[in-house]
C-alpha cells in the first residue's frame, strides 16, 4: 500500500494554525501567571518556528508545468497542531498491514482524579507505570481464561475536551489470540472480552502496589514538605484501595466494526494533540473561545495555554506502544503464525503474494501541483535554513 499524493502547501497556500496563533499571543501572559519551565519554552520555540523561515525552507518544482515555490520547512513536533496530519497517514497505513483480521475490542484505563497531581510531578514514572500494569492485567487475564496470547496496541491521551489535565490509555485488543502452544488460534465472544469488575479491581491493586513502590524507592517527586507529603500520599492511596468506583475501565465491544474502522478511530488518537485548529472559534487579547463536547468554553489567555502545556511529554517518552502479537519483536514469528490461523485470514497464496509485491515507495511521496493538479511536485532543499535547526520539509 502506497501513501496517496497530498497537495503541495507552500507559499500563500499554507494557512496560519488558530491554536499556534493564540499560543503565541498568550504565551508571555501565561509566563507571567504561572511560569514554566524550558522544557516548555523549547515546545513553544518549535511550534511558533514552524512553517516560518526560522526553519529555512525548501523549493517546490512541477516537473509537468514548470510551476515553482518556497515552501517553509516543519517542525514535525509532536504537540504541533499543524504537522500531524500526514504523520498520522503514514502510521495508520502502517499498522494496517500488521492488524490481523479479527475484531478488535476497546479499553480504555483512566487514572483517578485524586493521582492526577502525582500523574503531573511523575510523569515519566506514572504514565509508564499505566502502560505496564494495563498491559499486563490484558495478557494475564488472556492467559488465565483463554490460554492465549493476544494482540494489544496502546495509546496514551492526557486531556479532556475541555484541556483539563485527565491521563486515560485507549487500548486496542484483539478478540482472542493465539494459544499458547501456538498451533491455535482462540476467539473471545463477539461482545464480551473479561469481566470489568475483574479489570477494574486488578488495575487498583497493581498499579496502587506499583506506586507504592516507587515511593519506597524514593523516586516519586510529591508537593509540600517531608512528613506532610509522606502523609498525604498514604491517605491518598488509603482512600483510593477503599474505592473502586473510582477506577474506570471501560470495556467497548467491537460491535461487528472491521479492523480497518477501528484503527482509523485509533488513528485520529496517536498523533492528535491536547485541541485542533477547527475547534477554536475567537482568539482576542484576552481570551481564547473554543468548542468542547459539552458547549463552548471561553479561558483567559494564560489559562489557555497553561492548559495547552499539561500534555506536553516527557522527551523520548513514547506515548503508543504495543504488546503481545504486537510487540516489536513478536512481529516476524507469532505475528504470522496467527496471521495465519487467525479466522478472518484469507488464503491467497504466499507465493502470489511475494512474487506481487509493489515496488518501495520513494524517500517522499510526489504531491499535487495547485497549478496544473497532477501529482508531479517534488520538494529540492535549497540549503536555506533558519537560525532553528530544521526537522523536516513540511
């Protein structure tokens, strides 16, 4: 499967980014207010930088009609809200060749609110943490009432509608897996994966135990001062190992949905950042006014982009990872093996299909000429660069 030519934005055809616009209206208010630190200013250098000549630029060039143009050069950071559309093309085209043929249930684990502020001060630990135990509870439970193996691919989110804080893990499960002697392939029921009480009490104990854990440990960061920290923290996670209602797991069964529907529904998560572009409405020298799920919410400047720094990651954190028959390094040997006994599977012979495979698709795809509308624009770096190191032509 080839990645479909896109069109050229370059010159006067790219349109200014509404959430990079308020960013940096409001970012020296929010300084100001709240301050933060140069992990987050090196965020916002990035994203104000992007598609500018502080990142250079790079020539387009028709080789039907002879049309040219500058086109600034991408920041391809993660939190730009203007660079993730076609990173999120090329990633689901490539999880579509490894999703095997099988409906895929989804579950999503959401952290208390009470842990929220220790989720923020530990983000590395506790979001890692999430992966783990979530990842975990999933392959125990298929191995105790399936005796199999299943195919698991997670996603980290950290934000509600309305930008608050809110760490949740969408995961995406297939329904059964292979047995663990690995010549069977064993489904689950189509609309019921495990008990969600059993998920839920699990994901208490183990990721209340793991934390506990880190604070023996003396790796977790905690607000306030020595005793009254420590204090705080043991009523917190007396209070949450009381309660179960607080730990949320929703279990989504897929509902006769193909695997292509639910991986292009994951597609629109993994590389989203906290608000789009579509969703803001009026930026003015006070206030941000965007749509939520729930109506329409209208910050101060300075909150806004308080709220917007939230879900910025830790570096080299990686926010979707996968387990089981999706593992990395499970991909060449299980994989295939319930590729190949997996039921939806279809048998068009091995032998068709590597004598037929289609040539490697070139370094960058050709994009749309806006002058002529045939795919034959190729990007020519000029060498010009900006005083920020470029990552990439847009």
């Amino acid at each position: 499967m080839s990645t479909p030519a896109r069109p050229c934005r370059a010159g006067s055809d790219v349109k200014p980014s509404a959430v990079i616009a308020a960013l940096r209206r409001h970012a020296d208010d929010c300084w100001k207010r709240y301050g933060f630190g140069p992990a987050y200013a090196h965020v916002l250098r990035r994203l104000f930088a992007c598609r500018t000549a502080a990142l250079g630029e790079h020539l387009c060039v028709c080789e039907a009609c002879g049309w040219k143009a500058a086109a600034y050069n991408s920041c391809r950071d993660r939190h730009c809200p203007q660079c993730q559309g076609h990173a999120t093309a090329l990633w689901l085209e490539a999880r579509q060749e490894r999703m095997l043929p099988t409906p895929h249930f989804q579950v999503v684990f959401t952290l208390p609110a009470e842990l929220r502020p220790i989720a923020y001060d530990n983000q590395k630990l506790v979001y890692g943490l999430l992966f783990r135990v979530a990842s975990s509870i999933l392959q125990d439970l298929a191995r105790q009432r399936l005796n199999a193996r299943l195919g698991i691919t997670s996603v980290l989110h950290t934000w509600s509608s309305e930008l608050n804080h809110h760490p949740h893990l969408h995961c995406l499960v297939t329904g059964g897996g292979l047995h663990l002697d690995g010549h069977r392939w064993v489904p689950t029921r189509k609309d019921y994966l495990f008990p969600g009480r059993i998920i839920g009490t699990m994901f208490r104990g183990r990721f209340l135990e793991g934390l506990i854990d880190a604070f023996k440990r003396d790796e977790l960061h905690l607000r306030g001062d020595g005793e009254c920290a420590a204090e705080a923290f043991h009523s917190t996670v007396r209070t949450l190992s009381k309660r179960h209602n607080h730990w949320v797991v929703h279990v989504e069964a897929p509902k006769g949905r193909p695997v292509e529907y639910v991986t292009k529904y994951l597609a629109r998560y993994v590389k989203r950042v906290a608000i789009s572009d579509g969703r803001i409405l009026s930026v003015t020298a006070t206030h941000v006014t965007f749509k939520t799920k729930r109506g329409v919410v209208d910050l101060g400047g300075a909150e806004f982009v308080h709220r917007f720094l939230l879900h910025v990651l830790p570096s080299r954190f990686r926010k979707v990872r996968h387990y089981g028959l999706y593992a990395p390094g499970k991909a060449k040997v299980k994989l295939e093996v319930a590729r190949r006994l997996c039921p939806g599977h279809s048998d068009k012979g091995d032998d068709e299909t590597a004598d037929s495979q289609p040539p490697p698709a070139a370094a960058r795809p050709l994009e749309v000429c806006p002058n002529c509308g045939l795919a034959t624009v190729r990007r020519i770096f000029t060498g010009t660069t900006g005083p920020l190191r470029p990552r990439a032509p847009p």
